[in-house]
C-alpha cells in the first residue's frame, strides 16, 4: 500500500503548482495522470494491513515531497526571470531544504516513537 499512496505524490504537486503559479496541466496529462493513480488504487485495493497512522505518515510525506519540487521549480523559474547570476546549486538547494525539514522531522519522530509506546 505504501507505493499506492506514494503515487498520490503527482497529484499533490499538479495542485501546489496550480496555488503557486496558476499553472494547470493538460488534459492529456490529467487523463495520464489519473489512469496512473486508478491504477494504483486498484493494486492496493486488497490491503489487509490497515494502519491509519502510518498511511497520515505517508501522505504528509507527500506532501512534503510535492512542496519541494514545486517550490524548487518555483525558486529556479524566479532566478531564471532575474538574470540567473545568483542561481543555487542542486548541493545549495539540498541544504536548505534538509536544514529546513529537520525540525519537522524530529517531531514527527517524536510523535511515533510516543504513539508506539
């Protein structure tokens, strides 16, 4: 199930990148892109291990992922618009974003390893 829930993962950024930048995918790619998620729906369909929390885990993963890749792209685009002088580096943007998703990451830890006991 959890790779079932990790394709939700394009869904999440074609919404971010409609609240960002007002940019909508094709229908092409809507139609693409929902025939992938069914498909995965379908396979996870029989998923005898239900477990809410570690589903909400995945999910906020997602999430996390997809407001990374959205504002990464948005970042770039940004630069681009500027001149680009001042372009980070992939090493650059891998920095912020693991300096910045550390604490959020902690908790979460934090939040299970107290759940679990």
């Amino acid at each position: 199930m959890y790779t079932t829930l990790r394709r939700t993962t394009v869904v999440f950024v074609m919404a971010l990148e409609w609240l960002v930048s007002r940019k909508s995918s094709t229908l092409s790619v809507k139609f693409a892109v929902g025939l992938m998620l069914s498909g995965a729906l379908l396979a996870g369909a029989n998923d005898l291990n239900f477990e809410l929390l570690a589903y909400a885990i995945v999910m906020l993963y997602n999430v996390f992922t997809a407001a990374y890749l959205v504002l990464v792209n948005h970042i770039s685009a940004t630069e681009k618009e500027r001149g680009g002088k001042e372009q980070l580096k992939s090493w650059d943007m891998m920095f912020y974003n693991n300096l910045i998703s550390v604490r959020g990451q902690q908790g979460t830890a934090l939040e299970i390893v107290e759940h679990c006991d």
